[in-house]
C-alpha cells in the first residue's frame, strides 16, 4: 500500500491552534494521521500556510503556541512545499479560473501538483475540480 497524503489547510491547524468549535474533529484527524504506526499517511502543508500560521498567532499574542506548532511538525515529520516566481504565476491563473483568493489557490496547487486530499473546512474549494475532505470525511474513510 503506498503512502496518502494530505494537504492540510491553513483553517484545520488553526482550529486546533485557537481551539474553536471543531477542536476535537481536528485533533483526532491528527492523531490518527500522524501517528500511524506504519507511517502510510503524510501530512503536507505549504510554507504559505505556515506563515499564514505564525501571522495568525502573533496577532495572539501566541508566540510561544507556534514554537510548538513548529516543534511538532518537526516531530510528526510535516512535509513543507514551497513555491517559487514560476509556481506564482501559476497560482494566479488558479485564483482567476476557479475565483479562489490567493491563500486559497496555493492549496489548491499544491494538492494538485502532489496529487493530495486536500481536508479544509473552506468551501471555496467546492467550485474546483478537486474533492475538498472535512477531518471528519477522512476519519470516516480510514475507519
């Protein structure tokens, strides 16, 4: 069995972070991700979204939350996908073809170009051509 992987949104770690109403629904998505025992799940974020993150939990005044944050993807081993002037301009299109922000087309770019799930909670993502999965959805589907 080959390793899945999902893009995670800015909005699934920050639920988490800044504990809002789906906490728990994110937390055991992480859980049951991260911490497989057979490593066959990979969570992927990309540097916009990290950050986006520390941005987030500056304004705060969580400084401290997102050293963990950071200490965690490292343990967890978090893979980061980055972009350069090239994969910029494609993201432009991105924002233009489907009408996504800018956060938003980064995810969708880089779910498409890693061929990942891509599990947020922005329904924006449902006007494109790819699945947009909840936590929950994905719990589901590794039960």
């Amino acid at each position: 069995m080959g390793e899945q992987v999902f893009l995670v949104d800015t909005n699934i770690f920050l639920e988490v972070l800044l504990e809002q109403s789906r906490v728990k629904e994110c937390l055991l998505f992480f859980e049951r991700v991260s911490l497989s025992q057979y490593r066959q799940y990979r969570i992927v974020l990309t540097t916009f979204s990290l950050y986006s993150i520390g941005l987030k939990l500056e304004k705060h005044n969580m400084q401290e939350g997102f050293r963990s944050f950071l200490s965690d993807s490292e343990k967890h081993e978090f893979l980061f996908v980055s972009t350069g002037p090239h994969e910029e301009k494609e993201i432009l299109t991105i924002c233009t073809t489907y009408r996504l922000s800018f956060d938003d087309a980064h995810q969708y770019w880089a779910a498409k170009k890693l061929n990942a799930k891509l599990v947020s909670f922005d329904t924006d993502f449902d006007r494109t051509d790819l699945k947009r999965y909840t936590p929950k959805d994905i719990l589901k589907e590794l039960q």
